[in-house]
C-alpha cells in the first residue's frame, strides 16, 4: 500500500514537481503544438466547407476547444481544491492559483469566439440562451475566485479559495439546469444552432485534433505557471538557488 | 434569540435592507417609464432582483465584527457545535433583517400591478427562497470575515451562486401570472431550502475555521 501511494507523495514535494513537471511541460508543449498545427491546417484548409454556414463555420476548431476547457479547467481546480482541503497538500494551493487566470482568459475567449460565430450564424453576437449564460456565470465565478484571494491574509486565502471552488462546482450543474429551464420557459421562438447533418469524419476528426492539442497546451501553460510559482515560493530554498544559479550562473 | 434582540435594539440598521429594497423597488418604475402592461410582465423579476440585492445589504460584515472581537473564538470554544452557532447567527440575521422585505415584497408587487393572487405567490417564493440564499451568502460573508474590505467583493462572490433561486424564484411567479400550475416549482425551491440547510451550515462553519487559521 504505502509503495502504491508513493508516485501520489512524491508529487507533494516542489522540487520533484518543478523537475519532472519541466519533462511533462516539455512533452505537453510538443504534443500539443503537433497536434494543433495538424487539427489547424486540416480544419481550416481541407476539411470541406458546411453547406449552410459555409466557411464561418471553421471558427469551431477554436471555439469548440475553449469552451470545453473551460469547464474542465474549473473541475480541475476544484478537485485540487478538494485535495487541498482534504490531504492539505500545499502544492494543490499553488495548481488552483497557476489554473484560475488561464481559465478565466480561455472562458473568455470561449464567449468571444462564440459571438463572432454568432453574428452570421444567428444574426446576432449575443442571444439569451442558456449555453451562453451558463458560460457567462462560469466567466464570474473565475473571477470570483480570482479576487478572493488578494482580499484575504496570504495564510488563510489559499484553503478559502478551494473552499469557495468546491461550493461552486456543486452549484454548476444546479446552475446549468436552472438556466436551462429559465430559457426554455421565455424564449419561444428559440434561435437554435441550425440544424446540421450528422458532421462527416473531415470535420470532426480534426475537431477533435484540435481539443486534445488545446488540452495539452492547457496542460503546458498551467505547468509554466505552476513552475514559476513554484520557485517564487520556494526562492530560499536549497534546490531553487541551485537551479537558478546553474541556469543564469548567478 | 440574543441576536434578534439585538438587532432589535439597533432598529436603523435592521432596517436598512428593506428601505433600499423598497428605494430599489421605487427606481424601476421611473427608469422604465410607468406604462402598466411593461410593469406588470416585469414585476416578478425586478422584486427578486431587488430583494437579491438587499440581502447582500444584509449579509455585509455579517461575520466581520464576530472575528475581530474574539466572539468567534468563544464559539469555536463552546460545547456548542460551530455549525449550529451559525446557523442560529444566520437565522437571526434574516428574521431581523430579510423577513421585512418578505412582507414588503407583496406590497411592491400589488404597486406594481400584479393581482393580489400572484402577489401572494410572490410572497411564498421570496419566503422560501431568501433563506437559501441567505445561507449561500453567509458562506461569502463568511469567507469573507478578515478582509478589510469585503462589501463589494461580496457580490463578485455570491451572486453567481444566487442564480438559480432568482431563476426559480422569479420564474414561478411569473408562470403564475400566466395561469400555470407551480406546485412542481415550489417543491423545487423547497428542495433547494432543504439542501442548502443541511450542507451549508457545515460549510460556512468550515470556511471559518479556515479564516481564522483553525
């Protein structure tokens, strides 16, 4: 048992996270960067072109990665969250405050690319429905989270940020299907994605190219932040000095 | 008990939220223009909206004064459960402060020109929703507690998670209005009630135990 658990220890230890995380950086910014320029080229040079949206449609090589992110980015923090208040892990601090600001911007860009989509789709950059203003909550909740912390004494505001994400992913669904209802009850005449045939493999395949490489980018900015903010806590600390002088000779 | 009469004794700022609610309620007629048919269709919405806000009026510093004088020590000292002492706290906080603008919320909705049926319905949503979202706010003001300035930052916090009671709350009403059945709804705010009682107070209790370092 204790031999099972150790992989999950040793992953509480900075200095074995800011080495081997640099590895897993290194492999996520690769993988990723692979992926995206072939799930890229792909999308938006080869695959065929919609027969009802025609070309705008390409934007979704974009928009369906971020969107989906976002909302793994806020479960995976609230999961860290979970490991911080339950393990008191300190290094789970570190992942939450290294996720909250690229979730945030890629929540943000979801919306955005969404209204651009929307404006000659719909007609419109912005309609009351209910997968938009649930990603529009999820946009505050991050910045929720996200201006907790600096309001409250550096000693405590670690665990009550996690705190504040576990209550909140207990609400998403909660909040999602109350939306859900709310839009179904106002909006009659409902602007509905136009209904499109089952998307051939030359879409989708390359669709799905795109999530997995903006996954593993996430991975690599998440770990670069991580990283850095392993060494400004860690600055004293015997390891950091030693890495930071081998690599600038300081 | 303690804490209603206190509250009782400090009358003004018991008050406060209700009057903003009603100044609140007051401001929408002359910002939308006092056509009878638009106020109607919207009253719902602007009461919850109103008493949203002014239960934020309400929870503000609702912890703060228990953390700096040390009277959350003695809690966390007591034989008492924390979680308990909290949501007695609580309780006694939305009786002095929310249950006013409960009973003002009807009122509003009749001057705003809802029948005295749907006034009424208003009236049991806003009781049944309010304490939910009382006790959500309570976990922000609780978390909260140390920060020097809180108010503002509060609403950041705690109104996403309000959400789905506005959603409910204001929606029920509104179905109302149009002649629907709401026993299904009601029983969903309820439901909500039940849940955020049996979670939140635990919560909240541990969101200050994290502030104050315990």
């Amino acid at each position: 048992m204790a031999r099972t658990w150790q992989w999950f220890h040793r992953w509480g230890s900075p200095p074995h996270v800011f080495h081997a995380g640099r590895q897993w950086q290194l492999g996520f910014g690769v993988a990723g960067f692979a992926l995206l320029t072939l799930g890229w080229v792909w999308g938006l040079a080869f695959a065929p072109v919609d027969y009802q949206q025609g070309n705008s449609y390409r934007i979704i090589f974009l928009h369906v990665p971020v969107a989906f992110l976002a909302q793994s980015l806020y479960m995976a923090m609230a999961a860290a969250g979970l490991v911080l208040l339950v393990w008191k892990m300190k290094i789970a601090d570190l992942v939450i405050q290294a996720t909250l600001p690229i979730g945030a911007v890629i929540t943000f860009l979801a919306l955005v690319t969404g209204a651009i989509w929307g404006k000659p789709t719909w007609g419109t950059y912005w309609v009351w429905d209910a997968r938009l203003t649930s990603m529009l909550i999820l946009l505050f909740l991050y910045l929720g989270g996200m201006a907790l912390r600096p309001a409250l004494p550096s000693d405590v505001a670690g665990r009550a940020v996690a705190l504040l994400l576990v209550v909140g992913v207990i609400n998403i669904p909660i909040i999602k299907y109350s939306v859900e209802w709310w839009n179904t009850l106002h909006q009659g005449a409902t602007l509905k994605l136009t209904e499109r045939p089952a998307m051939p493999a030359s879409m989708w395949v390359p669709l799905v190219i795109s999530i997995l490489a903006m996954y593993c980018l996430a991975g690599f900015w998440v770990l670069q932040r991580l990283r850095t903010l392993l060494l400004l806590r860690e600055s004293k600390a015997k390891w950091a000095r030693e890495w930071v002088g081998e690599k600038y000779g300081l | 008990m303690r804490d209603v009469a206190l509250n009782w004794n400090d009358l003004g700022a018991a008050m406060r939220p209700v009057m903003f609610f009603a100044l609140v309620a007051v401001s929408f007629p002359l910002g939308l223009g006092a056509d009878p048919q638009l106020l109607r269709e919207v009253a719902p919405g602007l009461v919850w909206v109103a008493a949203l806000l002014s239960v934020l009026l309400a929870l503000d510093g609702l912890f703060r004064d228990d953390v700096l004088d040390g009277t959350l020590e003695q809690w966390l000292l007591s034989d008492l459960p924390l979680s308990l002492t909290v949501l007695s706290r609580v309780t006694a906080q939305w009786i002095a402060h929310v249950l006013p603008v409960v009973l003002m919320g009807p009122l509003v909705a009749l001057g705003l020109g809802l029948t005295f049926d749907t006034a009424l319905i208003l009236m049991a949503t806003l009781a049944l929703g309010t304490p939910t979202v009382m006790l959500l706010g309570s976990l922000g003001s609780a978390l909260l507690a140390p920060a020097r300035s809180g108010s503002g930052l509060l609403g950041l916090l705690v109104l996403p998670l309000f959400i789905p009671i506005l959603v409910f709350g204001a929606g029920t009403t509104m179905a109302y209005a149009g002649g629907a059945e709401v026993s299904a709804q009601m029983a969903l705010l309820g439901a909500m009630f039940v849940a955020a009682l049996s979670l939140l107070p635990a919560a909240i209790a541990a969101a200050l135990r994290i502030v104050t370092g315990g």
